[in-house]
C-alpha cells in the first residue's frame, strides 16, 4: 500500500529541490514552516501560488506531448515541460493547442481557490516522467514577467 501523504512530501521536496536548480532562487516545501493552508512549494517574495502533484498516470497524453511542443494549450491551460519555462516565458513560443486533461483542470482549481491575490500555478509529474508546468491562460502575462525576473 502506497502512503499518499509521504508520497505528496517526497514530491514536494523534489519540486522544491528541481525549482531552486532551476531558477537560482531558494524554493522550499511550506508544511515544514507554514502549516496548512499555503502553496505546496514557495519563493519568498515570489507570487506564485504553487501546488505540487504527484500522480502514477493521467497525465500520459500532456507527458508526451510537452516532449515534442514547446508550449502547448489544453483548454484554457498552458503547459510545458517545467524545464521549458525560462524559454516559453519570453512568450517567443507560439502555443500548440491540445485536448483538455480534466485531471489537470483540477489541480487548477484547488490552485485557483488557495492562491488568493497570488498567480496559481501546478508542478505535476507522472511516474517515470518530467515535471509540468500548468497556468491558466488568464494568468500567462503575469506569470511571464514574474518567470523572466529569475533570468534578468
């Protein structure tokens, strides 16, 4: 049997550990000094509201495809591969669109619904696969200027 809730700490952490090397910036997992009721992973002084999952599939179809599209757009959700964003968030790229993922839909919600005046954003990862970056098309400027800020 899987324990979910150690399962969710390990990918926090490891979403903490791979945003920190990518971004140059000290991220770190919020149950282990803000309790509940926070972004699972944060920046200090960034408005990112992020939530972190972790799933064993689902997410198959976006896995694949962030491999071969730069930016894709399922609905009205951008994602990439997570390692793609410092180049997507030039907004170069022009976005490929891409069936909707109801999975997907909702972590944006749960993001939606904590993030309070901070943009939502997700970190999801399949098993055996890379990290996705997940932001709704509304919040694609915002989160932009915030992502070219770590690259200045």
């Amino acid at each position: 049997m899987i324990d979910s809730r150690a399962k969710g700490a390990r990918a926090e952490r490891a979403a903490a550990e791979y945003l920190s090397a990518l971004t140059h910036q000290v991220w770190y997992r919020t149950a282990q000094r803000c309790g509940t009721d926070t972004a699972d992973v944060r920046c200090d002084g960034i408005p990112i509201h992020l939530e972190v999952k972790h799933y064993a599939s689902g997410l198959s179809y976006w896995a694949r495809r962030s491999e071969g599209q730069r930016l894709s757009l399922g609905g009205d959700l951008f994602f990439c591969r997570a390692d793609h964003l410092p180049q997507v968030c030039r907004q170069q790229d022009e976005h490929h669109l891409a069936p909707r993922s109801m999975l997907a839909e909702g972590f944006m919600r749960q993001a939606v619904r904590d993030c309070g005046e901070a943009i939502p954003m997700v970190l999801a990862k399949q098993n055996n696969s890379h990290w996705i970056a997940i932001w709704r098309h509304v919040d694609d400027d915002r989160l932009s200027f915030v992502w070219r800020s770590f690259y200045a």
